[in-house]
C-alpha cells in the first residue's frame, strides 16, 4: 500500500498527486467501479463489524457502492446503530459553546467558502481582545463552556495589510493572537477549543496549554480536488499530505483532536473511504482522534459552487453509517445539526453520538444560512427519537476522566472545574454565579 508523504497511508491521494491534473477536470469524476455486495453479503460484514471485528477496506468501498440501495442503507444503519448503543448507550452530546472567529482573512479560496474575506472589503475582521471578551462573557452568562477559536488560515502569508495589523498589536503571527485570545478566554473562565487550519507542531505545542482540545476536518484525502478547476486549486493548505501531516503531529503532541469527513465537494466514493479510513488509521496510530464530524456541503449563493447538488440527505445519512462502521470505536461521530434540519432522527438512526457545538449566543459563521437549533429543541428532538441529550465541554467525559495524559498539567487542573463526576459540563468555577444571575 503506497504511503502518504506524512506516513498515514492514504492510496487516494498518493495515487491522485502522482498523476498529472488535468486542467479540465470534471467537478465529480466517479472513481473506481465497485460492485455492491449482495445484501446477505453485506448484512454478515456489518454483522461481523458489530460483533467486534472490523470492516476491510475493499468491504466499505463495495458498501459505499450500494448506498443508494434503501436496504443497504438499513442494514448500514442498523449496525451502526448497534455499535453506538454499545459504546453510548442512549446517550447523545453536544457542546454549548460560542464561536469566536478570530479573523476571516484567509490564504486560501476554496470555492464553497462564504467564510473566507479579502483585506479591505466590508466584511473582513480581526477580532481585538477586547472583542474576543466580550463574546466569552456572553458565552459564560449563558452557561457556555467552550470556546471556539475557528478562523482562516494563515492571512500573514497572502496579506501585508494584515502583517502590518498584526505588527501594530505587536504580534509576529496569527499563532500569537490565537494565544492572546486563548490565555484570556481561559482567565475569564472558558475553555477554548481552536480550529485555525494549518498549524506547525511548534504553533500546537504553545497554544496546548491553553486548549482543552483542537482540531482540523481532513475533509478529504483527494488531491484530485486540488487540480485546476477544482474547488481546493487555490488552496494550499488542502493538500491533503499536510492536512494529514498536521493530524501525526498533534497525534504525537498528544492533542485531544477533532478530524472529519466533508462529504459532496466533487470526491467519489472511493475518496470518502479513503478520508474515512485516513482517520481511523491516524486514530489507530496516535490514539487522539476524539471525533470526526460528517459534514455534508450546503452551496452558498456567491460562490463558483452556488449550483452544485448537495447530496441527498438519504446518502448523507448513509455516510454517516458508514463512518460509524469504519471509524474505532473511540473515536465519536458528529454530525452538525444545523445542517441536517428535519433529518436528526434519521442521523441518530445511522450511529451519531454528538451534536458538536450549538451557540446561544453565535452564528454559525461558516454556514451563516444554517441557524444552530434551540437547545431545548434540539433536547426534545433527541428524546423524541429515543436518546437523552448531555452537555459536554469541549472534550468528552472518556477522556476527561480516563486519559489525563493527554492535558497539559494546567489543562488537567483546570477541566475539574467545568465538569460533574461523570465528565459532562458543569461549571464548578466562580463565574457559576453570572451563569446563575
Ligand atoms: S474553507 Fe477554510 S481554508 Fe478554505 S477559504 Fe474558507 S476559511 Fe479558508
């Protein structure tokens, strides 16, 4: 099996970067043809993954090939729903939390981004300190615990004007600001969880005493995508070996770390098992993979992708299920669900374990489209569907409570505080009372 230049095997996109572009490259390619599996086939495979084994990696390409099948989705659903009962019971989480975006300049121009501003135009921002306390006192008043610091990605290499702003604050990178944020975030008494695209091994070590967990969606192991035309040619910074790169080395950083799946950007099926299987093999090796969302892609008007076809929700649920199957045990499965508006019973049907974070306070800024639910209704929804619903942090109870190995002593010392005896959210510091008022 060809390797990845990061370690991780990753055949797709070995395959994809030793094969010249072309420069009229279909916005879908669909990939290898794979055979469906005959259903009694297939139901003893998933069987054999709910009964402790695990699905081979030629046996998910064949199931993902039979997607569109009603009742290979089913059975795909009922073993995954097998799985999560086994691992969490009826319980479901999400994170109530705010969403900082500490500056939406951005290097990259992927081409379903509405995020992502130029310096100069109407919407592009840089958060002050100031700013970024004003949301966390928002976020505390409401009983938030985290803290997400989510923003574009390194603008200092693009932008001057931006170098020249950082510079006037005195800092050198967006790394020290994220620190900034992240050290006062902590002082006011939440508990940050940064997403700031590509960070080097140095960047994670001075911001993991400051983070109670972090993350990057691989989002796709395809570096066809990369190819002119494609919806990541603009887009250093989606090469998937450096998206992988970035997953070892918060692996052997010992990150509690959030990957995932963007499932409907012009990958085939082929692509979306080897991303999945990209995440369990890292998760495998490092053990930090604490979940991997299964994102599916919404088309925003203003962007070169307005036109293009989400995918049904019946497959995006079938994704999730598969997920589900691929992915360790360990590792849980989110799905968002202001982006999966009438289908949650559907997605808890298919094995998802958690909700992600759902702001009182914040938009969504990637999918400002898509209003987060009402956590009292998203509550309701869950328990209609047969689950109860629990609020977590920005780490999850298990490794809260079994894996302190992987928190900087100040992190380990300061989760207490936001957690009950059995790891869900709880604030236990002195900012309870502006909660309470
Ligand atoms: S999707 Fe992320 S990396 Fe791509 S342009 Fe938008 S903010 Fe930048």
């Amino acid at each position: 099996m060809p390797e990845s230049e990061s370690g991780v095997s990753s055949p797709t996109a070995a395959r994809a970067s030793e094969s010249p572009l072309r420069s009229s490259a279909p916005a879908v390619e669909t990939g290898p043809v794979r055979a469906r599996p005959a259903r009694a086939e297939a139901e003893r495979w998933i069987g054999e993954a709910v009964d402790g084994g695990a699905l081979e990696r030629d046996q998910a390409e064949r199931l993902a090939a039979g997607l569109e099948d009603a009742g290979l989705r089913e059975a795909l659903c009922e073993g995954a729903r097998a799985i999560k009962r086994a691992e969490t019971g009826d319980r479901v989480t999400v994170s109530r939390n705010v969403f900082i975006p500490l500056t939406n300049l951005c290097r990259n121009r992927c081409t379903y981004c509405t995020f992502a501003k130029l310096p100069g135009t109407a919407d592009a921002h840089t958060y002050t300190i100031d700013e970024v306390e004003e949301v966390v006192r928002g976020g505390i008043a409401t009983g938030c615990v985290e803290a997400l610091m989510c923003l574009g990605d390194k603008p200092e290499i693009a932008y001057r004007s931006y170098r020249e702003e950082l510079a006037g604050r005195g800092y050198a990178s967006t790394t020290d600001l994220i620190l900034e944020a992240c050290k006062r975030t902590v002082a006011l008494g939440m508990l940050p969880h940064t997403n700031a695209g590509i960070l080097s091994r140095e960047d994670m070590a001075r911001l993991r005493p400051w983070n109670a967990s972090m993350g990057l969606m691989l989002e796709t192991t395809s570096a066809r995508l990369r190819g002119k035309g494609m919806p990541h040619f603009h887009a250093p910074d989606k090469e998937p070996a450096t998206r992988i790169r970035m997953h070892e080395e918060a692996g052997e950083l010992k990150i509690p770390f959030t990957s995932g799946l963007l499932l409907g950007i012009g990958e085939n099926d082929a692509e979306r098992v080897d991303t999945l299987w990209t995440i369990r093999e890292l998760s495998l090796r490092y053990g930090h993979i604490q979940e991997a969302i299964v994102q599916p892609f919404h088309p925003k008007d203003d962007t070169k992708m307005r036109a293009v076809a989400p995918l049904a929700d019946e497959i995006v649920v079938g994704w999730v299920a598969l997920a589900r199957l691929i992915l360790p045990r360990a590792v849980h499965v989110q799905a968002p669900p202001n982006l999966g508006r009438g289908m949650l019973p559907k997605l808890l049907d298919a094995g998802v374990d958690d909700w992600g974070g759902v702001s009182p306070v914040t938009v969504d800024f990637i999918n400002p489209e898509a209003p987060w639910p009402a956590l009292l209704a998203l509550r309701e929804e869950t328990e209609a569907a047969g689950f109860r619903l629990f609020e977590r942090g920005p780490v999850y109870p298990d490794w809260i409570l079994e894996r302190p190995d992987f928190f900087d002593p100040q992190m380990r010392a300061l989760l207490p505080k936001y957690a009950n005896d059995a790891g869900y959210a709880q604030r236990r510091n002195p900012q309870s009372r502006e909660e309470a008022a």
